[in-house]
C-alpha cells in the first residue's frame, strides 16, 4: 500500500512516519509512506498556496491550481484521494477497515481557513474529519488516519492477532491489565489474575469489558446489540 500526504507541512509528516511502527511498515516494504511539499506545485517566487477568500471576511483560502497540479502528476488510476476537512464524514474503526484495502492513497492537507471548494467539488473521492473539535489544519488528522490503517496492514503489528482482537472491533472498551509486582504498597492485582485458571481468567476480562462499557460508552453496546 501506497500512502501520500500532500501538505504544506511535510517536514512535520516526515518526523512522524520515521518513528516507531509506522518507520518499520516502511522499512520492511509493508507499506510506502510518504510527505510530498505542496509547494512543489507553484510557480512564482513566493511559492503561493493561499489568497484571500472572494467576498472578503478574514484568514485565507487555498488555491486550487497548485492542488490541481499536484494531484495530476500524484495520481494514479487505482489512487483514492481523500481531502481532511472539519466538513467530511467522520472518521472510525469501520473507515480504517475499509481503507486499509485500498492500494494507493493521497491524503490532502488543508491549512489556514479553508480550501477553495471547487477542490471538493471535483478533484477528490473523499472527504473525512477526525471528530468534532477544531484543529490548526489536516496534517494531524492525515497522521492520525494513516497510523490507523497501517497497523491493520498485515504483519505491521508482531502478533498477526492483536489487531483483529482490539476493542473496537468487537464493540466493547478493554479490560484491564496488569503486570508485576502483584502488590504495589498495598495496591494488589486481582487474585484471579495469579490463579492461573484460563476459564475464569477470561469470564473475569469479558465482565470487566463489559462493565467498563456500559459505564463509559453505553453508546458502542447500543451499537452492537
Ligand atoms: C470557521 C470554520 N472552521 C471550520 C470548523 C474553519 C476551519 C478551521 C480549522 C477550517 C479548517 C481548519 C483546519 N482543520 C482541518 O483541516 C481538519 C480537521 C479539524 O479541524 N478537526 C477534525 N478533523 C479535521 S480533518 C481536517
């Protein structure tokens, strides 16, 4: 899998991906992850991304012309290009399953105040946000949806299992977890934890998950049932 993040930010990008899991999808060709500079795409000698939005009022709009450009020599005919917007549909488990089988993707990275909305209405396949809150631009997000993808790629994570397991894909929150020492002046781990009875090891865990969801996130049982 191909991942491109078009952005005015790539040196930001570039310090995330050459770190942990992501460095190592890499490394072992796994996945293809890569910062790509917008202003690659401009022509004058300011290396212009933005301008001010027609109809006045404050901040600043991208330009579509250097997003135009970047985005007709980047893609390809299997490439899925999604624009990070506060306005796109919200981003989930669910989306990451679905992304993680696409073969080349573009994340585009919106900056300032907005993007010129002729790049939604005609250049893009996409368009997500990562939740309600309001961020400085879309290269966190990029990020955040690109770590989300690739630990599903098979053989990113050590154990094949330990993506298949995680919480979300079954609707319930995690239980608990413990390691040694067993008492931590006087803060003692579950006795049932150090019995070694498997049976009631995973009985204890699934009531665990379950009480946690139901107090925290009553919203991803009603989901689920
Ligand atoms: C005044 C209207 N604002 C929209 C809520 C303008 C605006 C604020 C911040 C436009 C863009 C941004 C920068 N944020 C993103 O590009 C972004 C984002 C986010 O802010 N929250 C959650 N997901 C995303 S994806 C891209």
């Amino acid at each position: 899998m191909k991942i491109q993040i078009l952005t005015i930010f790539p040196e930001v990008c570039r310090g995330v991906l050459q770190a942990s899991i992501l460095k190592r999808a890499g490394d072992k060709g796994l996945a293809h992850l890569e910062a790509v500079d917008l202003r690659q795409w401009t022509s004058d000698a300011h290396r212009t991304v933005d301008d001010a939005p027609y109809g006045g009022g404050p901040g600043m709009v991208m330009k579509i012309d250097p997003i135009a450009r970047a985005l007709t020599d980047l893609r390809s005919p299997s490439s899925k290009v999604i624009l990070m917007s506060p306005q796109g549909r919200k981003f989930s488990d669910a989306a990451a399953r679905d992304l993680s089988t696409e073969s080349d993707l573009i994340f585009l990275c919106g900056h300032y105040e907005g993007i010129d909305q002729r790049v939604a209405d005609h250049l893009i396949d996409d368009e997500i946000s990562i939740g309600d809150y309001v961020l400085t631009s879309g290269v966190l997000p990029a990020l955040v949806i690109t770590d989300a993808i690739v630990r599903l790629l098979p053989g990113v994570l050590g154990d094949e299992h330990s993506a298949q397991q995680d919480s979300f894909a079954h609707g319930l929150l995690d239980h608990p977890h413990y390691t040694r020492p067993a008492d931590y002046n006087g803060w003692k781990v579950p006795d049932v934890l150090l019995s070694g009875n498997h049976a009631a090891i995973e009985a204890w865990r699934h009531e665990r998950a379950l009480e946690a969801t139901r107090q925290r996130r009553p919203d991803l049982l009603e989901r689920s049932s």
